[in-house]
C-alpha cells in the first residue's frame, strides 16, 4: 500500500537471517501473511502485512498492540479489516459438535 516500505522497490527483501530481512511470524485463513521487518534492535522490527495479491500494508507496533487492534477493529490496515468482517471475532477451535 502506499507508504510502506516496500513500495518502489523493484526487489523483495530477502528473509531472516538475512539482515535486513523478513521474518514471518503468521498467516490468517485468507491466505494474508504477517512478517516483522528484521532491521536493528527487535524493539524496532516493523510489522509488515501481505495482501495475497501482493499488497503491503507496514505498521510501527508490537505484535500484542497489532493484534489487539485488528480483534478490536482500531487498526488502520485495510489487509486485516477483512479478516474481521463478521460479528464472530474470536471462535473456538476445531469448531464445537452441535
């Protein structure tokens, strides 16, 4: 997206324990991938979200303040906004018999 660090970039970082690198650290069920951007102290590492289609989306944040505000529908990121459409945030897994 516009803004991030990848944009202009005619090459894709390499992956840890390439320096500076990515390191990937989740996926969610609509094929979206979350990386930290490994450059510098990990205080530091910036949170880089994929698109599938190959949309960027970066966040300056920890990992627990990123994830609390996807789950609380406060994050600026249009990759995560459409994980959390529906009503039905958190769910039990494997889903329970009925």
């Amino acid at each position: 997206m516009d803004g991030s660090l990848l944009e202009g970039h005619s090459e894709f970082p390499d992956f840890y324990p390439m320096v500076p690198g990515l390191l990937k650290w989740g996926k969610d069920f609509i094929g979206d991938e979350f990386y930290w951007y490994v450059d510098g102290p990990p205080g530091g590492w910036k949170i880089l979200a994929k698109e599938r289609n190959g949309w960027w989306c970066e966040h300056e944040m920890s990992v627990s303040e990123y994830i609390y505000k996807a789950a609380t529908r406060v994050l600026d990121c249009e990759i995560v906004a459409k994980s959390f459409d529906d009503s039905n945030i958190f769910v039990e897994w494997p889903w329970p018999d009925n």
